[in-house]
C-alpha cells in the first residue's frame, strides 16, 4: 500500500466514523470502494464498482461491531509503523536497499550462473 493509500484510509475510516459517506482507493487503478451510511443505527454499505475492468459493482450492507473504527485504527498504526521502521532500515544500509538473492532453480545457488557477465 502507497503512503498516500493509507492517508486516504485513515480519511475514510474517520468519515465514516463521523457519520459521513466515504470514498477510498478512487483513483483509477483500482475499483473503487464506497462506505455509505444505511440510515440504520451500527450498520454502513459497502459498495465496490470496477467501472474501470469489468463495469461491475456490489452492494452489501454491512454491520458494524462495536469499537471497530478503534481496531480500523490502530491496524493503520501498526501498517505505519512497519513501514516507517523498514523505510529506516533501508536508509541505514551501507550499500543501499537489497534484496535477497533467489536460488538459482538450475545451479541451486544463489550467485550468478556459469558464463553469465556481470553488466558494467
């Protein structure tokens, strides 16, 4: 998830906490998703539309549990964290981020394969 998807989930989870309609991942690329309030006290509709792929959408009211826009935000604060601590991580490498090297599924090592060069 992008840091401005977060953003824009923290948004929605406090409109819809608020009363409020919400609107989240809208920005093309994904369907997009909806939180209407149903008029019915602990209760949201949840609406998805892939106008983009497939021009379909779903509608499903949804009850919602006590506290859950607690739990909504803290899950977004543990994601924030993860995110800050690896971004820091990453800083601090002395040679830059990396990855891990798969095994090679010929040779089983993890190096570069027989009379491949490496590029400049």
């Amino acid at each position: 998830m992008a840091p401005d998807d977060l953003e824009r989930s923290s948004e929605a989870v406090e409109a819809l906490a608020g009363g409020r309609d919400a609107v989240w991942m809208n920005g093309g690329r994904n369907p997009e998703i909806r939180f209407e309030q149903s008029g019915r006290a602990g209760s949201a509709v949840f609406v998805v539309a892939d106008a983009a792929a497939s021009g379909s959408s779903v509608r499903v009211l949804v009850r919602l549990p006590d506290e859950w826009s607690d739990e909504h935000r803290e899950g977004l604060r543990r994601v924030r964290t993860a995110r800050t601590a690896r971004h820091r991580a990453r800083a601090r490498s002395p040679i830059g981020p990396t990855r891990p090297r798969r095994p090679c599924p010929v040779h089983g090592a993890a190096s570069r394969r027989p009379g491949r060069r490496k590029r400049p």
